[in-house]
C-alpha cells in the first residue's frame, strides 16, 4: 500500500470511523488495493491525516464484511483467497445450505417473506446499475436472513463464519473484473418462491442449484495458497 493509491480522502459528516471504512471500502472494490495487499495502519492513519485509532476502528468494520483480515493477530491484508479454498468453502457450503433452507421453509412467516423481498430487491437493484457492492452485500443478507429463520443456531453460526470470506471475495471479483451480474442475481427470486411453495424439496433443491451456479460463471483467483503464505 502506498500513499500515492490513497488519494481522493474527503471528510464527511460521518463518524471518522465510518468515513475511513467507505473510503478503503471503495479502494478494494475499485481495485486500487488489490487482493493480499497489506494495509499497515500506521502508514493509513498518516496518508489520510488521521489517528491511528480511527483507522484501528475502520479496519475492524471491513474485517467484519470479509474485505479485511488479520494475520498472527497483528497486520491486515486485503482478503484473498485461492482458488482451492474457493472450492472447499463451496463444497462445504453446498451441503450444509439446503439443510438451512429446508428447516427456513418450515418456519416462514409472511414478515419473513416480506423481508427476503425486500432484499431481493436491492439486489435486483444493484445488479441492475452493477453496483457490486449493493447487490452483493443485499445477496449476503439475504442468505443471512434465511440461516437465521431456520432456527439452527449453530447452523447460522457455521455458515456465516464459512461465507463472509467467500463473499467478500466474489464482491472484489465481479467489482475488479466488471463483470454483468444482472442475469446472475435473478436467481434470489427463484429462492424466495421455492421458499413459499409447498415443497420442500424443492427449496432443498434450489438452494442447491443456486450455491453450485454462482460461483460457475467467474473466475476463480488466480492466486497460490504458497502466494499467501508468503
């Protein structure tokens, strides 16, 4: 990370912390910190003129969305992951979420119903401008959103600490690359009414399907695991 990436800094009347956040938030998305980068706080707080602290704070935000993580406890690194952890998190995800989805579709309510609409429209929404950032974290609510409904504590505390890198690592894809995901993000909807059908299997099925083909038409990093050992 270098000073001269981090131009474009404008305080707002927002908490500091949140400022700080948006702006390495848009610099990841934007490609200007690349996946695997270190992002050292000392060098951060003094290129956007504030307290080391602030930055502290902000960075804690974005490990939070999955677009930052800590090694050893100490530095921050742009999240990355290679392609083989890709497919593990897929693999296991694609048997434990229509174990979710099924025990969702017992206890739906129509507040629920309302919600998961809600959500798909944002992020038919954001999809629709390309706005990754939108359409991708509206995507990870959703999901969120029916793991919490299925009642399964557990269950919803697995899959949250499996995906958040997951997300935050296809968020960074599709922002870097430009790649459409206006056809991609229609499949939200299929969920929601295989969630209000009467079949069970049929949500079963259609999680399923819908883990399996998200992550078919992009490309996968293509970074080392020994890259990130490094």
């Amino acid at each position: 990370m270098t000073a001269a990436n981090l131009t474009g800094f404008i305080p707002q009347q927002l908490p500091l912390r949140a400022q700080v956040a948006d702006f390495l938030r848009n610099m990841i998305l934007s490609g200007k910190l690349k996946p695997g980068e270190r992002v050292v706080e000392r060098t951060l707080a003094k290129s956007l003129g504030v307290g080391q602290a602030t930055v502290r704070e902000a960075l804690q935000v974005l490990e939070h969305e999955g677009l930052i993580f800590k090694k050893a406890n100490t530095a921050s690194f742009v999240t990355q992951l290679t392609a083989e952890r890709v497919r593990e998190i897929v693999g296991i995800r694609v048997e434990l979420e229509p174990k979710a989805f099924a025990l969702a579709h017992r206890r739906m309510t129509p507040a629920d119903f309302e919600e998961l609409q809600s959500l798909v429209s944002r992020i038919e929404e954001g999809a629709s401008k390309n706005d990754y950032y939108e359409a991708s974290s509206a995507d990870f609510a959703f999901h969120q959103k029916v793991w919490s409904i299925s009642g399964n504590k557990t269950l919803e505390r697995i899959l949250s600490q499996l995906c958040t890198p997951l997300f935050a690592s296809l968020m960074v894809t599709l922002s870097t690359s430009h790649l459409p995901v206006k056809d991609d993000m229609k499949s939200h909807q299929v969920l929601v009414e295989a969630l209000a059908g009467p079949d069970e299997e049929k949500a079963i099925q259609a999680a399923r399907n819908h883990v399996n083909n998200s992550y078919s038409r992009y490309p996968l990093p293509e970074v080392e695991a020994e890259e990130l050992r490094t």
